[in-house]
C-alpha cells in the first residue's frame, strides 16, 4: 500500500517536472518577445506570446537547416524532439476546446503563401495534426482582393471581433508568405466586480498628468503578493476566471517606481515565483476597466531574438515546399481584450462581502498608475496574453503608430 503510495507520488512528481520544463521554456521565450518589444513601444502594449509560438511553430515545422535552428534556439526547444516542444500548445488547445462554454476564446491562424508555389503534402498533414491550423493560398499581386480575404477570414474566425486586419497597402508583389495570428477572449471573472461601485477615477500616466477612467473596486478574497527586489517594490495579484482555466496576473510597481526599470526585473523564474508565492488574501482592489486591441509585426522582434534566416531569400524552407524563392514578409498578429465588471451583461455580484470584524486592514492594491499583467492558462501555464497597461484610456493601438499617440 505505501509502495504504491510513494510511486504514485513520484509519478506524479516527475510528470509535473516534465511539463513545468517545457512550460518555463515558453514562458522564457514570452519573457525575450516581451523585452524585443518593449523596446521599440513606449505606451500600452498587449501580445500574445502563445500565438507566436504557434506561427513560428507553424514554420519551423517546414523549415531546415539554419531557419529550423534559429526558431527552435529562440523557442528554447534545442534539446526537445519535433512535436514533443508543442505538447503544451497541443493540451491547451483540447483543454480550450472541451471548456469552450465557459469563456469565449477565438484564434485564427494560418500561413498565407502566394499561389502557384506547391505546397508538400506531408507539410499540410503536420500543420493540422499539431496546430489546427491552415496553409492558404492567396494572390499578394492583387493586394486589395488579398487584404480583403484575409481580413474576411479572420474576422468570420473571431466572431467579428476583429475586423480589416489587412489593408491593401500591407502587400505587394514581392510578399510571398505571411503568417498570420489573431485573438480574442474573452471571460467572466469567477468573482464580479459590483458595476455600482465603478467609480470614475484619475490614473497617472508616466509623464506624470492624468486621465480619469473607470476604476472597478471590490474587496475580494484572491492569491495576493508582495514583492521586494533590487530595491524596487511591488504588487501582485490573480484574478481567475470562472472556471478557473484562465488568470489575469497584474504587476502593480509602486507608486514611485517608473513601470519600464521594473519589466527590466522580469524573468521565467521571476513569474513562476510569483505564482508559487502568491497566498490568498483579503484585497481591496481598484483596477481600471479597459479594452486594448493591437496589431503587431513581430519581424523586428524576431529579427532582434535572432531569428533572421526565414526573412531572408534563399532560406530553407523546403519542407513546406521546393521553391527557394520563398520567404516570410510578414509575422502579423492582432490581439483583442477587454476588462470589465463582469466580461458580459449580468450585473449580479457574487463577491464575497467580508464582514468588516473580519477585514481590519485588507491589502490595498489600486492600479492607478501603469501596471503590467499575464493573462495565462492556468493547467498548462502558458501565456496567452501579456502586457502593459500605461494608459487606460486608449482603446485601439495600430503597431507602431502607438508611440505617435
Ligand atoms: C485628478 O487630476 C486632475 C488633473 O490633473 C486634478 O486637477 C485633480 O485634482 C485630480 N483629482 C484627484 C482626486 O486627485
Ligand atoms: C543572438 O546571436 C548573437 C550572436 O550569435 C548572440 O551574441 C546573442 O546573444 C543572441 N541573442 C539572443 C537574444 O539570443
């Protein structure tokens, strides 16, 4: 009986290892987007670094040679054989598509190639078995009609979230492939906030001025942390949603801490122990409601994490197809979310309301200044969405027009 006990517990012991390995390589490799990013933004900033693993996963399926290492050694996925790197997006794409009723989760994502180059039947085979995804053909030379149908496709793939991701001028006669990602989630709070108790609050920007927005507030019990390092201190805190699949994870610096020396901290090792550290705790928490959309092309970033060779003419691309006159033009992503009350119409509260002898001194964690967060899935821990919030009151940034704002 307590042999079996013991190797049972060591199973399960060494099976977590396992996938906490390859879930600290992804988040590594969130952690690197983030940084080649934040580099080149200045204001708010949202990504999906699950999104683009899946893209470049989708590449590097097809690629050899040097454009398969660079992906693969930027991915962290060096020593990991083909196909087992993806089992997490695998898990979380089953897990995600079994619990569908529970939040709203649209992803569109293909490789679009221009026509007449032959596309290698085993490379379709592979794309669909380990991404669901799709290889289309279009015609780049007829920019407008190209635009238009993917824009179409991804708008009917995102139940009309997100719409004319493309326009005319993205394409021309010498795109060849452009890969294409797009999201949309969206979740209620396992615990609402009250709509009533939204109140109409300054946020202070970097620069110093503020803006009033809409501060959502709720005393909540939730995993609550508080952080001290290299001097700098701050705040964080989980939200799950319903069902407990998803988090939102916000990073609240103090007050007199500049939100861009505090992401200089971050690391794979820092999240993960923030999310083994974090206790529950009473919270009184102000958050600002908001809704961010973004498009990114993800090639300077890329090009920045040394992934060069797939931009390039001449790279091996043969697994996909024979033509060396194939490259990426393009790495495309456009991300929508949103924050409210309760992610839908029902205004009905189902916080706890703690009864004052018990909630002397909650933690008080008010996101009135610029914050950071993690939107990750909770059994896979991987991250869907990260990002930066420095103004709420921006709602729709395009690339990088965002630091003209
Ligand atoms: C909010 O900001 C405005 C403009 O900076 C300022 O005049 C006002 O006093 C602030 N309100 C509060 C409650 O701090
Ligand atoms: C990119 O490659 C260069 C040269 O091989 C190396 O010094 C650098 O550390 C690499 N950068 C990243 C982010 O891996």
């Amino acid at each position: 009986m307590d042999k079996i006990l013991l190797w049972s517990l060591l199973l399960t012991f060494s099976g977590s290892q396992a996938s906490r390995s390859l879930a600290q390589r992804h988040t590594e490799f969130a952690v690197d987007l983030y940084q080649a990013i934040c580099s080149s933004h200045k204001n708010n900033i949202i990504f999906s670094p699950l999104g683009t693993t899946l893209v470049l996963g989708m590449v590097q399926l097809g690629a050899k040679g040097k454009a398969q290492q660079q992906i693969r050694q930027t991915l962290k996925f060096q020593d990991t054989s083909t196909g087992e790197e993806f089992s997490v997006l695998k898990s979380f794409f089953s897990a995600t598509s079994e619990k569908k009723q529970e939040f709203t989760f649209n992803l569109a994502s293909a490789l679009y190639l221009q026509e007449g180059f032959t596309v290698k039947e085993q490379y379709l085979h592979g794309n669909k078995k380990f991404f669901q995804s799709a290889l289309k053909l279009v015609n780049f030379q007829d920019a407008k009609a190209c635009a238009e149908t993917i824009s179409t496709w991804v708008e009917s793939k995102t139940n009309g979230k997100i719409k004319d991701m493309f326009s005319e001028e993205e394409f021309g006669p010498l795109t060849r492939l452009v890969l294409v990602n797009a999201i949309y989630f969206k979740g209620d709070w396992k615990q609402k906030f009250r709509k009533e108790d939204t109140q109409l609050m300054n946020f202070t920007k970097k620069d110093g001025t503020a803006v009033k927005i809409p501060m959502m507030k709720a005393l909540l019990r939730t995993k609550y942390g508080y952080f001290s390092e290299s001097s700098m201190n701050y705040q964080v805190l989980e939200l799950p949603y319903k069902g407990d699949e998803f988090s939102l994870i916000i990073i609240l610096p103090a007050e007199e801490i500049n939100v861009e020396e505090m992401e200089k901290l971050i690391t794979a090792h820092q999240i993960f122990k923030w999310f083994s550290e974090m206790r529950e705790e009473e919270v009184e928490i102000s958050l600002p409601r908001f809704k961010v959309e973004q498009k990114l092309d993800f090639k300077e970033a890329l090009y920045s994490l040394n992934i060069t060779e797939i931009f390039s003419g001449g790279c091996d691309l043969s697994g996909i197809t024979d033509s060396a006159e194939v490259y990426v033009s393009q790495v495309m992503q456009q991300v929508f979310f949103e924050i409210n009350e309760d992610g839908s119409e029902a205004a009905a509260s189902t916080g706890i309301h703690i009864p004052a002898i018990m909630s002397l001194t909650p933690n008080q964690f008010i996101a009135n200044h610029p914050f950071l967060f993690i939107m990750k899935n909770n059994p896979t821990e991987s991250i869907l969405f990260m990002g930066r919030v420095t103004n709420p009151d921006i709602q729709k940034m395009n690339g990088r027009d965002l630091d003209s704002l």
